[in-house]
C-alpha cells in the first residue's frame, strides 16, 4: 500500500542525506514542464543518529529556510550503505505461495529478523526464469530518517534508492544496464534486467594514501565489481550489455583503464559520467523530485503504509478508558457465567464419550504394549535434539554468534548457518565444536560480510544416540 497524498502536488522537495552532506532540490510543475527552482548543498554538523533528534531537525530547517525553499513535501533518498539485497528465483506459483516464498527466502538471506526490516521489492523476468530482488532497510533507522525529516517541519511522501532515480539506471526488459556510481568511500553498484533490478550493492575498496587519507583501491574496487557481475544469473547477465561509470572523474577513467579489457570480453561498453563536472547527488536528488511528480509514487517504496481510517478511528475510541473498562467489566461477566455453564456441559459430554470408547481404548494399549515388546529397537534416544543440543552448547551466551538453521542430512552429516558478530567470536565457537569428542570432519562452506558475518559449515556426528 502506497502513502500518496490526497492531491495532486504542484511542487516537491528532493532531499538527500549522506556523508555528512544534507542536499536538497525544489522541482515544481511549470506548465507542461517540470523544472527545478532551487538547490542547495550544506555540511550537517551533527550525525543523523545524534541522540537529539529536535536538534537535528533544526539544523535541517536552518540550511532550507537560509536557501529560501519553503516547500515542505519531500521524497528522500535512502542512503546506499542502509540498503540490504536479496535475489530470488521465482517459480510458477500463485500470488500467495509466492508471497510465502519471498518470506522464506528474506528470512534466510537477511542477517535480521524480516519483522525488523522494511522491504521493498523489484520483479523481474529474462526470457526463462522470474526473479524478484528483495531490498531490505531496517526500521529503526528507517522511523529515525522520518523522524529526523518531521522534526524539521518536513512531510516525506516518498522514500527510495537514490541511485535508481538517475535516468536509464532502471531499463525496460531486454536493455539490462549496470551503473556504478563513485564516492570518496567505494561505490554502489545497480544492475537493472528484465525490467527491474537485478542487483543492488555497496562496494568498498579502500587503503590509506601516503598522505594518510582513506582513498578508493581501483584495483580492489575492479576485482569486487567483476565479482559481483558473475554472481548475477548468466539469463539476466546476457541482457546487460552497458556499464555506466557515474561521479568522480579521476576513478572513471581509471576503472576504465582496468575493466576495458574484462568490459570486452563480457560484451559491455563502458560509457562515462555525461556531465563529470556535476556532482551525482545533486542531480539523483532533482531526479527525486522531476519523477515523483512526472510518475507518481515509485514502484521500489519504501515508505510504511498508512493506518486505515478505521484503524485511526478504533486508535481514537481508546482514549475514553473509563467507557471501556465498564464495558469490559460487564463483558467479562456474562462470559464468565457462560463459560462456567459451557464447562459443565462438556465435562458431562467427555465423561460420556469416554464411557463408550473406554473398551476399544484397553485394547489398543494391550496392542500397543505387545508392539513395543517385539520393538527392541524402538529409538527413544532423540538423536536429533542429542545433535543440536551438543552445538547449542558450544556456542557463546552472549549472542555474539548465532545459528538460523541446522540441516541434518542422512544419519550424520549436519550443515548449521547463521551470523556472527565478529570473527574472533566465530573462531572461538569453532574451536570448541572441534573439542567436541562427537564432532569430526568440522569444515568451513561460507563466510560473507563482516559486521555481521553470514557462515556456513559442516561437520559429521560420530556419537551414539543419547550422547
């Protein structure tokens, strides 16, 4: 469900907050036309997780009033390094089991609890397979850039990728495109194919200059590209044909230099910046605004549903407690008198029900006694609960490591996945799997991240049942 607003706006505010940097841009309709009116740029001095959220929204309200832009509907953009993605290959199912799906899969491929998270998702199809791209911010920080954005008098109607907003950077199916945009810190990476998008990550590659500053590795930052593009279904990848090099001028024309020949033999032309001399996040938050009001709400949505009107109405009723709780007084009366009387009732109506069958239940025991005398080896010794037990035991209390699943395959090979907080924390809780008399062949299949990391490993239980 999208939060449009009631009319139709003649004018909004693209907002963009990132690295320090607060940028906005007024785009109001003017004619047949949409143009824009005012821009401005300011260095924030606070975080935007300052625990002064009011002190915040006043210094966003002080660098908008002093350039003059008095509009107050805004479409912010998502800062890239927030955004979490997950691709999914759908079969042919209903709305419903696809729905289901989808749950499923943003349960095992997020490191949190998709309650936590607000997801938005892009569809998309090749000529033999449906996929969805699942995007996923988690909600705190979520309710603290809308917090932050009301505090200062602002009203979001929209929230979304920066970067899909530039022109061309999402493709109609069958011109896949993958644009890269350059920043101080490493880039952010979005392939569109099949009509939606494909991939969606940030790429950091850094090392400390010989003046001791934080610079982008472009050898590191060509590798992790490579990389990524071949982890993309080799259907969606044949269709991107184009890699657009968007922000700083100098790591264009290096990465140019380092991907030219992988460019080639991968079938994509490289195209550079149009305009190197303009900076990406002043046109991404003008395109924020010229497409919100030439499109409407985007499809990618980030902004929570809006409460129904009878859920406001129902919020509203509460309020009046003493109506309530008289009612309820009176309510929790009649059902206790009739629950009481029901009681009676059922307990009269088991009493007779057991009467009939009490024969037929003294056969089945004697029939089930003799079973489990020529069962031996009737198993009580719940293997299964012996096994997890075991690796409950040799993980940390303090959640520092934690498992999302345990496979168990056959009669003794085991795959556990899950997160870890750090490395150190994982080294330590293999270790003590290794110590485990029960446990042999412990081997690592996967580790992706940092903070937090995803693993995955196998080991085999040699133990008896009931260890």
């Amino acid at each position: 469900m999208k939060w449009n607003t009631r009319k139709r706006l003649q004018s909004v505010l693209g907002l963009s907050v990132a690295d320090g940097q607060l940028r906005a841009a007024q785009v109001a309709r003017a004619k047949s036309a949409v143009a824009v009116l005012k821009s401005t740029t300011a260095t924030l001095s606070l975080d935007l997780f300052h625990p002064e959220i009011e002190l915040i929204g006043h210094e966003f309200k002080n660098h908008l009033e002093a350039a003059r832009i008095r509009e107050r509907h805004c479409v912010v953009a998502i800062p890239a390094r927030w955004i979490m993605s997950q691709h999914t290959k759908v079969p042919d199912l209903s709305p419903e089991d696809t729905a289901s799906l989808l749950a499923i899969e943003a349960e095992k491929g997020f490191p949190c609890d998709p309650d936590e998270l607000q997801i938005a998702r892009s569809p998309h199809r090749s000529a033999e397979s449906a996929y969805v791209t699942q995007l996923a911010i988690r909600k705190d920080q979520l309710t603290r850039l809308m917090a932050v954005t009301k505090s200062a008098g602002l009203k979001p109607v929209s929230f979304l990728p920066g970067l899909a907003a530039l022109p061309g950077a999402v493709t109609p199916a069958g011109e896949g495109r993958m644009t890269l945009r350059l920043e101080p810190k490493g880039a952010t990476r979005l392939s569109s194919a099949g009509g939606g998008i494909a991939a969606f990550r940030t790429l950091e590659a850094t090392i400390d200059s010989e003046a001791g500053e934080n610079v982008v590795n472009g050898a590191a930052l060509a590798r992790e590209l490579r990389i990524t593009f071949e982890q993309v279904p080799a259907d969606l990848r044949r269709e991107v044909r184009q890699l657009c090099l968007r922000g700083d001028e100098t790591m264009a024309r290096q990465l140019e230099e380092i991907l030219g020949g992988w460019a080639r033999d991968a079938g994509l032309q490289i195209e550079r910046d149009p305009a190197p001399a303009r900076a990406v996040a002043e046109e991404i938050v003008e395109q924020l605004g010229i497409r919100y009001l030439k499109d409407g709400a985007p499809e990618l949505e980030f902004l929570p549903p809006r409460p129904s009107r009878w859920s406001r109405l129902l919020s509203g009723y509460s309020s009046r407690r003493l109506a309530v709780a008289g009612f309820a007084t009176a309510a929790a009366a009649v059902v206790a008198l009739g629950a009481f009387g029901w009681q009676e009732y059922r307990l009269w109506s088991l009493r007779s029900e057991w009467a009939a069958m009490a024969a037929q239940v003294k056969e089945l025991d004697a029939v089930t006694a003799r079973i489990r005398e020529y069962r031996p080896w009737y198993d009580t010794s719940f293997r299964n609960l012996t096994i997890m037990k075991r690796v409950v035991e040799c993980f940390p209390d303090n959640g520092s490591v934690t498992a999302k699943s345990v496979e168990i395959h056959g009669v003794a090979n085991i795959s556990v996945t899950g997160t870890a907080r750090d490395n150190a924390s994982l080294l330590r809780t293999l270790d003590q799997l290794r110590q485990a008399k029960e446990i042999t062949g412990l081997k690592i299949e996967q580790i992706r991240g940092k903070t937090p990391a995803q693993f995955t490993f196998t080991f085999r239980w040699s133990g008896n049942p009931g260890t």
